[in-house]
C-alpha cells in the first residue's frame, strides 16, 4: 500500500511515498505535479501539489519519464519497446514510435527533451556484458536516428544549460560521457567520459542543478553522488538503507530533489537541495 507523507516538503530527508513497485523517472509537469513510474505494476504514478495520490495503468514496463510544455507523459516502456505518451487531458494512451531501421526499439530506458522539442532516448537492451546500448534522437519533425552506440547499457541522460552538452550514464562502465549537443542537427559530437562512479553496478538517473551540479543516483548502492560542472566529487546525499534509480528537482523548490528508490519502494524529498535547471519551453511536437 502506497503511504503519502504531507509533511515531507519541509525535511532535510523526508518520503513523499513508499511501497511502490520499482518507482522510476521522476518528473514534474507544469502545474507542479510529481509524477513517477511503478516499473513492476504497469502503472503511472502521480502526486499532485496537493499531496493527492492518482495511478494510471498503462501496462508494460514504464521507465523514464518526460513531460513536454503541453502537459503530455512521454515514457520509455521496456515492455512494449516503445516510447509512448499518457494525454492526461483526454486520459488516452499512445505509443509515439517504436522501432527504428526496421527492428523494434531495444528495451527503452529513459529520456530527456532539448529546447527545441527534440526527444533523446536510451536503448540499453540486455547490454549488461555486451556493448550492444545505443542511444536514439526523435527530431521535432519525427525523425528518428541513432546518435550513439557501442555502450554498455546505456541509461539516465540529461542536458546541461543552453543543451550545450549532453550527458549520458553507462551503467556497467560506471561512468558518465559528456559531448556537445547539437540541437539543430540532433547530433551528439565530441564524446568524452565526465565522470567515474563507484559501487557494484553504476549511474543510473541524472539530474542538474542551476550551477551545473550533476546529481547522479547511482544503483546498487545507497546514495546519490554529486560531481560540479568539471566532473570532479563534490558531495553525496545518502538514502539511507535504500536503492536509488533516478531524481529530479522540484521546479517550484518545494520538494528540492526528489529521489525514487527501489529497496522501500520509496520517494524521498532532499529540501534543501537545488533549485535544478529551468525547463524547457518547447511548444508540444512530435506528432
């Protein structure tokens, strides 16, 4: 059973929930809405401002969240290897694309949005020992390449200010890459590892700070790491006995970071931490 916690704005560590199943992908949407996956229950997960709890079952095996300026849930769905869409306007579901030369997407993972409405996506697959990720671009206009390949699983990512730079984990190299971004081009140039993780598996969701910290929830251990724009260790918030999968800042500065967990079940709220990037102002595209 989910168990809201109204209080937890106001803590240096609070829980916003526990007892969901394999929470992924936090991400706020423009009213200030908290929203998650239930990886294991098919489900989307929602916390209004309110402190409202809402689930909408969409079947597979939703991941990585997105929400674009129209208030639309983008979502990867290792299930149904597809990147689909919840319009909580007419409470429908769609899937957006879901194969790319020809195959099915491999197990997406998770996603990010530039400022121009382009969608970048990680398809990690089973590359656990083989270097067989890659990592995908949906232009504005709907269409779709490969600008990455060759890694091994391929997971969080996330853009730094002006999406001058884009940042991509490598779970089981336990290390982050950064390379320039070229949003008009949807191309990802110039790749160089950013920074190293330590712990039994590796990054996994990123999120950034207004001054260029890079807060990486790293699974398989029990903390977030935090690097400053070089990729140097500059600190690291503890979840205690927990598990992180992934976190996003709070854009009205409420929650401060939001991190969801996978050992309670749990979403925890860092108040004091951020406030994170601005989001991007994109009109909704993509089809």
């Amino acid at each position: 059973m989910v168990k809201p916690c109204a209080n937890a704005a106001s803590a240096e560590f609070g829980v916003l929930a526990e007892g969901l199943s394999f929470p992924e992908g936090p991400a706020f949407d423009r009213d200030g809405h908290l929203w998650c996956v239930e990886m294991t229950a098919g489900t989307l997960w929602q916390r209004t401002v309110q402190g409202e709890i809402r689930s909408r079952f969409v079947d597979g095996r939703p991941n990585g969240i997105a929400i674009d300026t129209e208030g639309r849930v983008w979502f990867c769905d290792s299930g149904h290897n597809a990147i689909r869409r919840l319009d909580p306007a007419s409470d429908t579901v769609s899937t957006v694309v879901d194969c790319i030369q020809g195959r099915p997407l491999d197990k997406p993972n998770d996603l990010a949005f530039d400022r121009l409405g382009n969608l970048v996506f990680t398809c990690p697959g089973d590359s656990r020992t083989e270097p067989t990720g890659y990592v995908c671009c949906l232009s504005a206009a709907g269409d779709l390449t490969v600008i990455s390949d060759g890694l091994y699983f391929p997971n969080g990512l996330a853009f730094t200010a002006g999406d001058a730079s884009l940042l991509i984990a490598e779970t089981r190299r336990q290390r982050l890459w950064t390379g320039i971004w070229n949003a008009d081009a949807c191309a990802w140039t110039e790749p160089c590892v950013f920074a190293s993780t330590a712990g039994p598996i590796g990054p996994d969701g990123i999120a950034i700070s207004d001054t260029g910290d890079v807060y990486i929830a790293v699974h398989g251990t029990n903390r977030i790491e935090i690097k400053d724009a070089s990729g140097r260790h500059s600190g690291m918030l503890s979840v205690g006995e927990g598990n992180p999968t992934n976190c996003a800042f709070d854009p009205s500065g409420a929650l401060g970071l939001v991190v969801t967990e996978t050992t309670k079940g749990a979403i925890f709220s860092f108040g004091d931490a951020g406030p994170g990037l601005a989001l991007p102002s994109f009109c909704g595209s993509n089809g």
